[in-house]
C-alpha cells in the first residue's frame, strides 16, 4: 500500500470482480445458521452463569450498589432527594386532580412505585411518579365510569361507595391493569415496541395532552363547578361549559393562580437562565405553596371567599386492596395506550441520562420495573405511575447520582403523608392548576417545531399535527392510535414510493452520482445506471418497474413484443417468396405493400425470447427492416441495478424482478446487478430465481466493477463520442523510491476508465 498523506490520495490496483469471480479467488466461510429450534433451546438453557446474569439484570440494583462510591456520591444523594421530594409532593397533589380524584392519593403515587423502582429500575436519574399525560388518560376513564352528574356504570364492587372512593377503585384498577401490560411485555421481551413511537409523534401527543391539561385545570383557576367529560370532542365540550359559566368565576381564585403563575414563571426563566451560578435550583413551586397555605389559613380563604381548598389529608397509609376484574373488561382498550405511553416517557427521559452520564439502560427490564411497580401500587391506592420531566430534571440538576435520591424522595413524600400532611389543608386548588400550567410551558412550546418540521422533513410534520389535532379533539387514547396509523403510513409511503434515480459517473473518480446533481459527469453510449434507494417488496414492485420503464424510456415486453410481431412477418414474407436474403440484408420483392394477415400464434407467444435460428442471416433490430416493417428502436445495451440500498426482497418482488430481468434481456439488453446484499444473493439462489436466461453472472461487486466490465465489452459506448475521444484526467504514478506523483495526461475515454480503476482499487506496499 502506498499512501501520500500530503495528497490524501490512495492506489489500488486489482482485478474486475463480479460476485463469481470473487467468490472464485477468496475462500469464503459458511456458517451454519441456528434454527428456530436451536434459539428455543438457548432461551431455556439453565446454568450457573445465565442463573447469576439473570439475578443481575432482574434486580439491577446489585450492579450499581456494588460501584456507588459514599464519599462521593451519599450527600448530592441526599441533597437530591430532599429537593426531589419537596417537588415530589406539590406535584402529587396538583397531579392527582387530574385523575379526578382526591388530592392526597398522589401521595401515594409518588411513594410506593418509586420503593420499587428502587430495586428493579436501571435508570438512576429519573424520578418515578405522576405524569400529567398519564393522570389525564386515567381521568378521562374514571368521568366515563363514574361521571360527576348521574349514577355510575352499573359495575359489581362499586355500589354502595362514595363518589370518591368508587373514582379510587376505578383509578387503582384501571393502573393495576396497566401495571400487567407493562409486565407481560417485559417478560415476553417486546421492549421495542417503544421504537415504534418516534419523537415526532410523542412531541404532537404530549403537546395535545398539555393542550387537554390546560383545559381541565380552568376550573380551578376560575373557581368554577366543571363535570368531567370524556370521550371524542370531550375539550369542546368542556369549554363550551366554561364559557357558558364564565360569569360565576370567583375572582379570588383568579387574583390567586395569576399571582402564582407570574411569579414561577419568572423565577424557573431565571433558574434556566442562571443554572450554571446556582448550586440548586430555586424550589420555587415549594415556596409558593407554602405562602399560599399560610395566607389562605390566616385570613380563612374557604369560609371568606368561597374557595376551593385541599381540605382533610387523611394521616397514613390505607388498607391494599384487590383489582376490580370487571373494570378490567371495561377499560381494557384505553389502558394498553397508558401502559405504552407511560413506559415511552420513562424511557425516552431515561435514555436521555444514561447517555448523559454514560451507562445503560435496558427497555425490557424498564417495563418489567414499571409493570410490577404499577402493580404494587395500585394494590395500595395509588394511580399508574410513569417519570415527571421536570421532577427528573430536578433530581439530576441538584446532584442526584443513584436511585438512593429517589428512594429519599419518597421518604420525604411519607414524613408529609403520616406526618405534617394537615399542613396543607388550607392550600386553594387554584393554586395547584396554576403550578401545574406554568409546568406545561415546555410541552406547549413543542408547537414551534412545525415550522422546521415542515421545512425539513413534510411527512414527519403531517404526523405531528395530525397527532396532534387528532389527540385534542378525538381524546388522547384514539389520537395516540390516529398518531401510530400516520407514521406507520408514513414509512410504508416513504418505502413504496422511493426516489429513485439515474447515475453518472464523477469525472476522474469511481464515484457514482444523480446525473440531475451534477455538471462534470460521464454517461457512456448505450448504457444506463439505475438505482432504487429502497427494499422492494410487493407493495413497491410495480413501482420500481415503472421507475425503471420511465427511465429507459421504452417499455421492454413492448418491444419483445413488436420484434416477436416482425419475425412472424419476416418469415411469412420469406415463405411466400416476397423476401430475398441478400448480403446486404433482406431485400423485397413484391412491389406491393405488406397487409397484416391473421396471426397464427397465440399472445402468449409474444412475450417468448426471439428465435432467429431458421433465418438466414440475423436482423439488425437498429437497422432499417423490410416491407416498411417498424419495430422501435433501444439505443441501450447494458443497464446497471444499483442495489446497495436494497435490504430485501420478497417472494412478490423476486417474481416481478425475474419477470423485468427476462424482458430486458430478450431485447438483448445486458442486465448487471451491483452492491446486493450477501443475504439477498443467498436468498435467491435458493428461492431458484436463476435459470439459463437470468443467470448469478450478472452480479458485481461494485458499480465500478460492472462500469470496467461493460466498457471492455462495448469500448464504442464512449469512443462512439466525439466530444469524449480524448479528456484530460490525473494519472497517479508510483516510483518505489520516491513519493506518489500526478500528471496530467491525454487518454481515451476508455482508457480514462481504466486509469480510474487502478486508481481505485489497488494498494501497492512501499
């Protein structure tokens, strides 16, 4: 090899491969492939080593405990988990309204899932508990069986409840029954199905969920009485109530969320603004919370101005209790998009740590933490659980390096909970919608990606809008569903319908480009470089033959069929004696016109390869024919598949390749394939797709390799150029004893090929 590290230019000389060919000179190794049999056996193999890995991964706790480092890391675990659970706390609260149920059940749901996450999660950075998007899916099932106005479904275990508790029993079951899916997925290894949800689609979800959170906290900013509604148009519902009630606000509540909310916002800008000065973010929503609970309890808010508080925390923890299988038959259809949607959030929040701080996380395990998580909750009055943006953010801004600042979390959530939970008795609702829409800045500010979207990428734009409009106004489960059917479609268009192209080559390099691209290109007579940038399949097939139809412009089995049409003239013609053989060519002798007679043949017969072995001489299909017979004309003699795109083919698209393969080369055009995958190839040889017309010859390695092919068969196909006989190109001269030198040199065109190859392809040692 020698390499001119001044030049940056490489010489490598060897010889044209084709797949044979290389095959021929390079011993290949063949590997036996396992079977189905042989991964089940595998998956099911029991001993020492896969024993202790599967301890390991169940319980990913032993790994990280085993590394933690207590000088280091026990204090910003600490420090971490106080702020976390301060946050952990107000956001239970505020977040449990979403659900329709009463505050101090968020209690709950921001300390049992994360005592298992603990042990069982293999992220350490994300705060486990209430997310606003999963607390309004679990609402909108909860007003749809247990509404506020009206009896509740006709359900076995929920007559003889409150209002309240028929909403828990709903809420516990609904999440129990998340925590299942989640777990069954996990266990059944089918973590990827959270790869099925883009960016793009969450980003237009959550966007429309802010859009329903927003909504939904109006009534207590306003002060005003709101049945839950669920289903389609559930939000125009809503507002339709609101403004219909807008006269009854109470202005209290108002004077009060709009305080709230001018003052967080402007401190969380100035914590985004300064969080490199600061040590620890300001805990503004704590502070608020507690002037809030202090002001409202010394000039007595509830009795004076008839606002909405908090009212009696219950001290401890309640009794578990068991699922309501009946519910589980009611809400089985909206509870598998929370399960998908909580673990998504989880786990795209996940990630986005782990690669931050450099460790790995495993989606099916996730789902496994998660799923008995909910489980366990849920059997103690909790609501399905899933990760906070903004409360992960605050355990990993403020130092938090392990789940030991989680699990400190949720010992702050129980001191509040068994403790100084009549603290917050007095705090106004109004002021728990306020923080929770001042939190949905982020959400709603996902809204100024369409513009980019639309500039950059359409069809991912149209997913985000159309999941975005179809989450607000057909409900967040149909539009989730409504979100995956776009990108779905997406993806099947982009791949049923690819660009496609014509290639040239790149003067003076074995780079192959779109002619449409570029100015210094060469094109050699009589040959066409055609690439799909897809795998084919039965939905593409007849798409890439038309692409290919289009770009050749003719139709192959058009002219099989005319020339099949003209021999059958021919013949006819020389068996009447109107046609002489000649050594110029036929030559008519009948000074009439030729008529069409009735053809003998069938239809069929057309589309068969041409024979000419009982002719006398053979045709010139480009020359003119006899008795003003008219076949068209292809100026083409070798077309190139670049397949190096092409990832697979199925048994439709091996048919209908086969079928385009044989029409081409009955019209003598030589076909070359370049750059298939290994896989395809063996797939084709034993799905038998070659024959003595279609034959694994027509394989190259490389484009380059079928273009020096071609030319040494059809040296006219550039020669036949005037303005190409002769071009300038740089010649790469190798002296043993000397660096790498250029000249410039006058060469055919041909010979231009031939240089670019050994400029190519060989290394020679120095």
């Amino acid at each position: 090899m020698c390499f001119d590290t001044d030049m940056a230019r490489y010489v490598v000389a060897r010889d044209i491969y084709s797949e044979d060919k290389f095959n021929e000179d390079h011993a290949k190794i063949y590997r036996q492939r396992k079977t189905i049999r042989n991964h089940v056996a595998e998956y099911f193999r029991c001993d020492r080593r896969r024993v202790q890995s599967a301890a390991l991964s169940l319980l990913p706790v032993i790994s990280w405990l085993k590394i933690y480092r207590l000088k280091e890391w026990l204090l910003s675990d600490i420090v971490s988990g106080i702020s976390t659970g301060l946050v952990a706390v107000l956001q239970g609260l505020a977040y449990c309204l979403l659900a329709s149920l009463p505050p101090w059940y968020g209690l709950f749901s921001a300390f049992f899932p994360v005592i298992i996450y603990f042990f069982l999660g293999t992220s350490r950075h994300i705060s486990v508990g209430p997310f606003p998007v999963l607390c309004l899916m679990i609402g909108s099932v909860v007003t749809r069986i247990v509404p506020d106005e009206g009896p509740a479904m006709n359900i076995t275990g929920l007559k003889g409840l409150t209002l309240d508790e028929q909403r828990v029993v709903v809420a516990c079951s609904v999440s129990f029954l998340v925590g299942i899916m989640q777990l069954a997925m996990g266990l059944f290894q089918v973590g990827f199905v959270v790869m099925y949800l883009s960016e793009t689609l969450v980003s237009g979800f959550t966007t429309a969920a802010a859009v329903h959170i927003l909504v939904s906290q109006l009534k207590f900013v306003l002060g005003l009485t709101v049945p839950g509604i669920s289903g389609p148009f559930a939000l125009i519902y809503t507002l339709e109530i609101i403004f219909n009630k807008i006269t009854s606000t109470n202005v209290c509540d108002v004077v009060i969320a709009l305080v709230i909310m001018v003052v967080v916002f402007i401190v969380k800008e100035l914590n985004d603004r300064y969080k490199s000065k600061l040590p620890v973010p300001i805990p503004i929503e704590v502070i608020m919370t507690v002037i809030a609970c202090g002001v409202s309890y010394a000039f007595d808010f509830k009795a004076k101005y008839g606002i909405e508080v908090v009212g009696l925390i219950p001290k401890g923890y309640e009794p578990p209790m068991a699922p309501n299988l009946q519910i589980f038959q009611e809400t089985a259809v909206e509870a598998f998009p929370m399960a998908i949607v909580g673990f998504a959030v989880a786990f795209s929040v996940a990630k986005v740590y782990s690669v931050k701080h450099d460790y790995t996380i495993d989606g099916n395990q996730e789902l496994i933490a998660f799923g008995v998580s909910n489980i366990f909750g849920a059997s103690f009055k909790s609501f399905a659980a899933s990760t906070s943006l903004s409360r992960s953010a605050v355990q990993e801004s403020t130092g938090g390096k392990t789940q030991i600042a989680g699990l400190l979390s949720a010992v702050i959530v129980m001191v509040v909970t068994l403790a100084i939970g009549f603290l917050l008795e007095p705090l106004p609702k109004s002021v728990l919608g306020a923080v929770i829409i001042v939190n949905l800045k982020g959400m709603l500010m996902q809204v100024t990606e369409v513009p980019y979207l639309w500039r950059r990428d359409t069809p991912d734009c149209v997913v985000w809008i159309g999941t975005c409009v179809a989450s607000i106004v057909l409900g967040l489960d149909l539009g989730l569903a409504v979100g995956l059917g776009l990108e779905l479609l997406s993806v099947v268009l982009r791949a049923q319908f690819p660009r496609c192209s014509v290639l040239a080559n790149i003067k003076g390099t074995d780079i192959y480009k779109d002619r449409k691209d570029y100015l210094n290109i060469l094109e050699p007579e009589g040959v066409k470089i055609f690439r799909i940038p897809s795998p084919i399949f039965f939905a593409n097939i007849e798409f890439f033959r038309n692409k290919l139809v289009e770009a050749l412009g003719f139709s192959p089995l058009r002219v099989l069929r005319k020339r099949n049409k003209a021999l059958r003239k021919i013949r006819r013609l020389l068996k009447r004696g109107e046609l002489q053989c000649t050594p110029k060519g036929y030559l008519n002798s009948s000074c009439e016109p030729y008529s069409d007679l009735e053809e003998e043949s069938s239809a069929e017969d057309l589309d068969l390869p041409t024979d000419l072995k009982d002719l006398p001489i053979r045709i010139d299909w480009s020359a003119e024919l006899p008795a003003n017979i008219r076949v068209p004309r292809v100026d083409l003699h070798s077309l190139v598949l670049d397949f190096a795109a092409v990832s697979f083919l199925d048994i439709s698209a091996l048919k209908g390749l086969k079928t385009a393969l044989r029409e081409l080369i009955r019209i003598e055009v030589e076909v070359y394939i370049v750059a298939c995958d290994p896989y395809i190839l063996e797939k084709l040889h034993s799905c038998g797709f070659f024959d003595d017309e279609v034959t694994p010859s027509m394989f190259f390695l490389t484009l380059h390799d079928a273009m020096l092919h071609i030319l040494q068969r059809h040296p006219e196909a550039i020669q036949s150029k005037s303005n190409l006989n002769t071009i300038v190109t740089t010649v790469t001269v190798h002296h043993y004893n000397s660096s790498l030198r250029s000249r410039d040199r006058n060469v055919s065109a041909l010979h231009h090929f031939q240089i670019l190859y050994s400029l190519s392809y060989t290394v020679y040692v120095r």
